[in-house]
C-alpha cells in the first residue's frame, strides 16, 4: 500500500488551516508553515460572513441556483460555472463541519429538525439572506479560531506540524516539480535557513493588498505565493481584477464591513446627498466594483464621502449597532466616530485579488508538485468581481478539495504540469467537479531592474495607475516604472517587497493587455465591456490573457 503523499501547507488563513487540519486527518504527514503567527491573516480580520445556502435559508425560498446565479452576476459571468457550481453546491457541508470543529455561528432557536437556526445577514448583489456570521461582525476570528484549535490539537497529537514565524524565500525545483520550500525561520534568528521537503506543496498565503497605499488587508498580504508560484514558472490568471472595498475608514485603517450596508445604511456625498440610487438599481447594495468606483468619482466631485446609520439606528431602536456591529462600534468610537449618531467618513480602498495561481478543481497549478488554494488562487469562481462573503467559502471548498485530490492521488501533480481539461469527479459531496481551462499564456519578463525601490515609491505608482479606474497611458508609465525597479531579496522584508514589485509588474501588464471595462478592472477609456456582454444571454467564457514567467507552458482549451 503507498503511503499518503506528505504536504507543505504555507499560509494559516482558512484555506491553509482547514488544508491542514483536512490532510492530518486523512494521515498525511502534514506541515503548516505561516510567517507570523497563526492568527495574522486576512481571515481573523473578516467582519462580514461566510455565504452558504442551508436548511434555514431554502425553507425562506433561497436555493443553491440563486447563490450560483448571485455570483455569476457579481462576477460579469467571467465566472467559470462549473468552479461557481462547485463552490455553492458544497458549501453546507462545511459550515457543518466548522460548527463541529467548534466554530459558533450566530443562530436563533432550531429548525424542525433540531440543528441550529443561524441567523442570516443579507449583503451586496445577494438576492436572499444568506450570510452565516459569529459574534456578529467577528466571523473571521471565530472560524480561525477554531480551526486553530484543531490544528493545536492535531499537534499535541503527532499528526501535524506547525511552525509560526518561518518566512519561505523559494520553492525546491527539481526537474521542473516542486519538491519543498527555502524557509527564512524564526524572527529571532533571522539568518535561520532550512529547507522543508514534500510531495506537494500548498500555497495559501492570501492576497496582494499590500500592494496600495490604502488596503483592508493587514501588513502580511504581500503576496508572497502568487510570487512564488511566479517564479517557478506558474500561470496566474485574472491578475486585472483587483476588488476594492467601499468603505475604509482611512484614519484607522479600518475597514467597515458591507453588513452595515445591509442593514440599511446609506452612502452620502461630500454636500450630505444620497447617491447610490441615481448609480445603481440595488443603490447602496450592488456590486461591489460598482460602489467603489461611485465613492471615487463622488469623492472625487464632492470632497468626501460619508457611511450613514443614524436611520438604522432611529428605526431599530437606541443601541442595535452596538449590539448588531460590537466591534465595528468600538473601533470606530476609538478614532472619535459615532455611527449611531453621525455619519462616518469612508473611502475606496484595495480589498480582494479575484485574480492568482490559476488552478484547477483540486488546486492543481501548471507546475507539477505545487498547489494553490483561497486568495493566492484563481480557480474561476469569482469571474471579474468576487461576490460578498464567497471568499472565506472559496478558502474551505477549494481548500478541501486540494487535500481531496492529493488524497486520491490526483493532487500531487503527478501528470505533465498542465491545468486538466476538467472531467475529474471529486467523490465527496460537494467537491468541486471540473478544472478551470487556460485560454492562453503570454510570456511576461519580470526580472528586476536596476534603480532601488521602496515601499513608498511603489505605492506612489500602483495608488494611482493601478487604482479603481485606470487608463493606458497611466497604466504605460507604470510598467516602465516598474520594470526599472528592484529590491535586493535580503531577509523578509527584501523578499516582501521584491514579491509585491513582481506583482506589480503583472497586475500592470495584465491592466493593460485587457482593452475593456468588465467587473474590478475599469479602463476610463475604454469604458465598455468586452463585445459578448452586449447580449445579456452569452453562457460562455471568453479567451483572456494568462501570464507566465516562462511562455513555454502547455494550456487546456
């Protein structure tokens, strides 16, 4: 009998904890590594919710089809509906299995069938109330928690390793497969250098966030496994599309999650006027790409804009945000904010890379041996703008079925290299069902220049080309910028910043490869979407640019 195939999970957001805690249970010899501790991710962050279709939501008229439809059309139907199936179709029996793990959910009461009621939160471009949260605007931080707590538990057991502050420099290539990692380990002993051999390696380090000036994401989202799948040759697809969140309170940062919008509250121009409803049918609640840019140009013409819940709070009584929004409230009264009594000032800020290593059903990169799962992924289910509270569910389901292929051994990159055509079956249910094909692959240099870059010089290009709305000439200074920079990888922080320099390069090239406007990526002069949206019955995927370090990759069709 072969023996399980051992796995390198890197990052410790959901996707890499519930990877983790997944495969040592199955019995492979797992190791988690994350460069800070456990908890510093974006998922410990997450106000808002986990979106899943349950009992309670189908017996109030909502369906797995709904939740589908929601995100093909959040996503300007770029979406690959076999990866958009498979996300909503599974997404219940893991919010199961977090409540198992320990993870408690908001809930009122029990169903007819004495499982948990949990109360359900509407949020931007959902048709139904379908958002799972835990102590009200504290998701994220009960969902890590307890699968924190499982992993602790799994290593206090021999069956999982765990190593906190262990940076990884490169991956180990050895005839083109990746074989392990060069870890930077230990903050104390900062020359600390090893190397961590496995079968497979799973890249869940999250997102690009850091790559602006103004970000929702904590100080780690540097997008170290985008740039490292980069360098050993992988494709990453949709790197365009960059989310932004409406609502960043800039003195904090804090970020006020889209539930408050849910919940009633309204966007005000610098002159105290509404003005979402003159946008967009679903005014404060459409799209997200859609209210980001209207705060830009509302900003932009008015000075400010403003978040308001003072009806919220008339009409549900004296102390519901307190009590609905706990540590939304707190947090915003530490920087003098009242959102109960005045509005707040907010703004547009980087939130959400649709775009990453693309891969397949069972996170299968282009390079043999090497993963991806959650934000570092770009697996087709968020299309050009990710629907609200899907991302932590894409961290479970595609997490989940990384370790379902490795366990099946079709995970560990064992074939050619090539992201599949897509008739694997996953074999639990729901798995996820089909691979998401490459249209095309262009070769792109992202060798660093000569000329010293920092981070305040980077921001001082990407704050503006590579912003909400962007434009060929701006996007074309940019790349020239780009290209003439480098930064020494000496120690974390030289890796970090060289990581975001690479992604810069390609978000930019991708930015300008795509001559339209669809979902997250606006180009003002080329304001329209791409020539099949001009029907709204199109059912088919067009072919767009990937990206590779190396143009010698073979792709599906």
């Amino acid at each position: 009998m072969t023996a399980p195939a051992s796995l390198l999970v890197v990052g410790s957001g959901i996707a890499g904890l519930y990877a983790a805690v997944v495969a040592a249970e199955r019995g492979h010899e797992v190791r988690l590594l994350t460069k800070d501790l456990l908890a510093d991710s974006n998922t410990w962050y997450a106000q808002g919710g986990l979106s899943a279709v349950g009992p309670g939501g189908a017996a109030a008229g909502d369906t797995v089809d709904a939740h589908v439809e929601d995100t093909l059309r959040a996503g300007a139907r770029l979406n690959d509906p076999r990866a958009v199936r498979a996300l909503c179709g599974g997404a219940w029996a893991h919010v199961e299995r977090l409540a198992a793990l320990g993870a408690a959910f908001d809930a009122d009461g029990r169903l007819p069938d004495r499982s948990p009621a949990f109360l359900l939160g509407l949020e931007g471009a959902h048709t139904h109330p379908r958002i799972l949260r835990a102590g009200g605007d504290a998701t994220g931080r009960a969902i890590a928690r307890s699968l924190i707590a499982a992993c602790r538990r799994l290593e206090s057991e021999g069956r999982l390793a765990i190593d906190e502050e262990s940076f990884v420099e490169s991956l180990v290539l050895d005839a083109g497969r990746v074989t392990g990692a060069r870890v930077l380990a230990g903050s104390r002993a900062p020359h600390a250098r090893r190397t961590v051999g496995a079968d497979a390696v799973l890249l869940a380090t999250g997102g690009i966030g850091r790559l602006y000036p103004s970000t929702t994401n904590p100080a780690g989202a540097t997008g170290d496994g985008a740039a490292l799948a980069w360098e050993a040759g992988a494709v990453i697809a949709d790197a365009e599309f960059v989310q932004f969140h409406p609502t960043l309170v800039p003195e904090g940062p804090f970020m006020v999650s889209e539930a408050v919008r849910g919940e009633g509250a309204v966007l005000l121009d610098g002159h105290g006027v509404r003005f979402m409803p003159a946008v967009h049918p679903d005014a404060e609640l459409a799209p997200r790409d859609v209210v980001a840019r209207a705060i830009h140009r509302a900003r932009a013409e008015t000075g400010a804009v403003y978040l308001d819940a003072t009806a919220v709070e008339r009409s549900r009584g004296a102390g519901f945000l307190a009590r609905r929004f706990p540590a939304i409230t707190a947090r915003l009264a530490e920087l003098g904010h009242d959102l109960a009594a005045r509005p707040v000032p907010v703004a547009e800020a980087a939130h959400y890379w649709m775009g990453g290593v693309a891969a397949d059903a069972f996170g299968r990169t282009t390079v043999p041996g090497l993963l991806a799962a959650g934000e570092t992924a770009c697996t087709g289910v968020h299309g050009a703008n990710r629907l609200a509270s899907n991302s932590l569910l894409e961290g479970l389901v595609y997490g989940w079925a990384a370790v379902q292929g490795l366990s099946a051994g079709t995970g560990s990159g064992t074939g050619s290299g090539t992201v599949p055509p897509g008739d694997e079956e996953a074999g639990e249910a729901g798995g996820p069902t089909a691979a998401h094909g490459l249209a095309s692959v262009t070769g792109l240099d992202t060798a660093p220049g000569e000329q010293p870059a920092d981070l305040a010089a980077l921001h001082g290009v990407t704050g503006s080309a590579l912003a909400v709305e962007r434009e060929a000439g701006q996007l074309e200074v940019a790349a020239k910028q780009l290209a003439q920079w480098g930064a020494p990888p000496v120690g974390r922080a030289g890796h970090e910043l060289a990581n975001l320099l690479t992604l810069g390069r390609v978000v930019a090239a991708a930015a300008l490869a795509r001559t339209d406007s669809l979902g997250a990526h606006h180009r003002t002069d080329f304001p329209l979407p791409p020539a099949p949206w001009a029907s709204p019955a199109h059912d088919h995927i067009p072919a767009r640019p990937r990206f590779a370090r190396r143009g010698l990759v073979k792709t599906g069709s």
